[in-house]
C-alpha cells in the first residue's frame, strides 16, 4: 500500500510541474514555433507532405474501355514486294514460297485461327491447323521468309489430345517441335524435328516421342553469340540432347555452353489492360479475333489477326496489326 501510494505521488508532482511550465512558458513556445513555421514556409520548403503516389487495390476497377479500330496504312506498304514474300528471300526460295502461298490462299480457314509463338526485334512465327509461317516485319525486309506444311510429317494436329507442339530458340532461327500427348498411357508413334527457318528445312531426328514445351532447354557457348544452338528436351524415359551445328545428337551435354532463356513478353487477348501514371486503368478490345498479342517495344504491340468480318474466310485471310498502347490506336501493316 505504501508502494502504491509513493508511485501516485510522483505522478502527481510531474503532471503539477508540466501545467506550471505551460502556464507560464506556453506563449513563448507557440510564438517560437509559428516564427520557424513562417521562415520555413518564406523559403518554399513544404514539410511532411503526403504522398502522391498511387497505390495499386487488390482488385483494380476499370476506369474506362476503349475499342480500337485499325487503320490501313498505305497499300504499297501493306505488302511492298506485291507477292507477300520479304525482300531479302532468293530467287529460288522466292519461287517455292510463292507456288505454297498460292496454294494455301485456296485452303478454308480450318478448325482455328492462326497463332503466334515467338517474336522478336523483327520477326515472327505463327501457325495453323497445317502449316507454319515465320514473317519479317522491318520495314526494308516486310513479308515472309519461311514456309512449313506439316501434311508430311510424324506430328499432332491443331486441337485434341495429340497437340503439335512448338520451342523457338531465343533468336528465332530453329524451332524445336513435336507432339504433346495428353494420355500418359499412350505410346507415341511421333516424331521429334529441328526446323531451320532461314532455309526452310525440318530434320526428324527422334521418332516415338511425347514432347512437352517446359521439358526444353536451349543452350549457346559462353560469350559467342554466333555459336549454333545446342537444345535438349526429355519425355517420361528419355533426355535427348541436339547439336544444331554438328547436326546429331550428344550423349552428354558441353561443358563450355550456358542456358538461355527467351525473354519476349506477350498478352493474351482479354488481358489488354493497362494502367496510366495517374492510376486509371484502361481495357482495350478488338473486333477481329487475335489470341496473343506481342510486345514489339514497351509501347506497342504486334500480333496476327484472323479477319472474321470476311464472308468465305480462307487460311490466308490475316493480316498484322500493330496497337500503341499510350495513344490508344491501331493500324494494319501487312496483309499477304
């Protein structure tokens, strides 16, 4: 009881001697403070200003939609060498891709539109339910480059259970593909292909193969960016390691190479929006229907589009689109 009575004693001596020094201080205190605050303020220093920054919500509200038309540009430039095939293609390769093209503006749209699986600085690579198209889309060398009909070869379809599957090395010069087989009972009775895009050629070099995209792995030799790929991919049983360069496979993999990821970046069609420096969010949509879009830059994006507005629509009825995100408009750049 003592105890408590000394504590209640001391604090009452401590509040008593704070109210006499407000009393009695508490004018000079104010007038020193509102002095500091005036002079503070006389040289444009503002203190503990709140923050302006934007603070993202756990589930963003769309502030606006906006549809986005694409505009022709000019026709000379919508196809420049007249026949869909890029400049830079030699007489020879120029005049195989031109007899294919012709042949597949004959085909029907089939079972889906095309779809893209890589780009990069300038080019492309898209398919369909039957072939694969790698298209340049810089300005000197616009049109398409390469041409693949997959008629002929050991691979799964567009849709099912047996699904042809695609891996683009990181600079877009080979792709892996196979199948990738739903049922994991099932056997495979297809096979493994290297494409070369630059010349337009596909070796088999693995038959009875379940291929899965997350299963690959490129690699390239420590500082030489002119080295050819080295690539490996593995199913239920097997790894299986392919030299581009040496054109065969390896028992092992190189000492001296590293792996290389690809970085391209893309959206897919309902996930177009995007958020200004003030906070407002923004969903684009389109009319025609495109699965993927691609990051060409940080401010545009770039993908095929199949034109459905179009009566009797045939495979070749695409063209490439192009949106700028920051003005929020879209043009046609190449039709073939």
């Amino acid at each position: 009881m003592k105890h408590v009575k000394r504590e209640t004693f001391i604090a009452v001596a401590a509040a008593g001697f704070l109210i006499f020094i407000a009393l009695k201080y508490g004018e000079n205190i104010y007038n020193t403070v509102m002095q500091y605050t005036i002079n503070m303020t006389e040289k444009n220093v503002v203190v503990d200003k709140p923050s302006e920054k934007v603070i993202p919500t756990a589930n963003p509200i769309i502030s606006s939609t906006v549809k986005i038309n694409f505009k022709d540009i000019p026709k000379q430039l919508l196809n420049p060498t007249g026949d869909g095939i890029s400049s830079f293609v030699n007489s020879t390769s120029r005049k195989k891709l031109v007899e294919m093209l012709n042949k597949m503006k004959q085909l029907p749209q089939g079972v889906g539109p095309w779809r893209t699986i890589y780009c990069n600085n300038d080019k492309m690579i898209f398919y369909n339910y039957g072939h694969m198209i790698a298209y340049n889309y810089s300005e000197k060398e616009k049109g398409i480059y390469s041409i693949l009909d997959f008629s002929n070869l050991k691979v799964g379809t567009y849709q099912g259970s047996q699904v042809i599957t695609f891996s683009i090395s990181p600079d877009g010069n080979y792709v892996l593909f196979g199948t990738n087989i739903l049922e994991r009972d099932l056997k495979s009775d297809k096979s493994l292909y290297i494409y070369d895009v630059n010349n337009g050629t596909a070796k088999e070099f693995v038959t009875n193969f379940k291929m899965q995209r997350e299963n690959v792995k490129w690699y390239n030799k420590y500082n030489d960016s002119t080295y050819k790929w080295v690539v490996s991919v593995k199913d239920d049983k097997n790894t299986v390691i392919w030299d581009v360069a040496k054109v065969k496979t390896l028992g092992v993999l190189p000492i001296d190479v590293k792996e290389v990821s690809d970085t391209s970046k893309f959206l897919n069609s309902e996930d177009l929006s995007f958020t200004d420096a003030k906070g407002n969010i923004t969903k684009l949509f389109t009319e025609n229907y495109t699965e993927r879009f691609w990051f060409k830059d940080n401010n545009t994006l770039i993908a095929v589009q199949s034109m459905e507005n179009m009566e009797n629509l045939k495979l070749m009825d695409f063209q490439i689109v192009e949106i700028n995100i920051i003005d929020k408009t879209g043009k046609v750049t190449f039709r073939p």
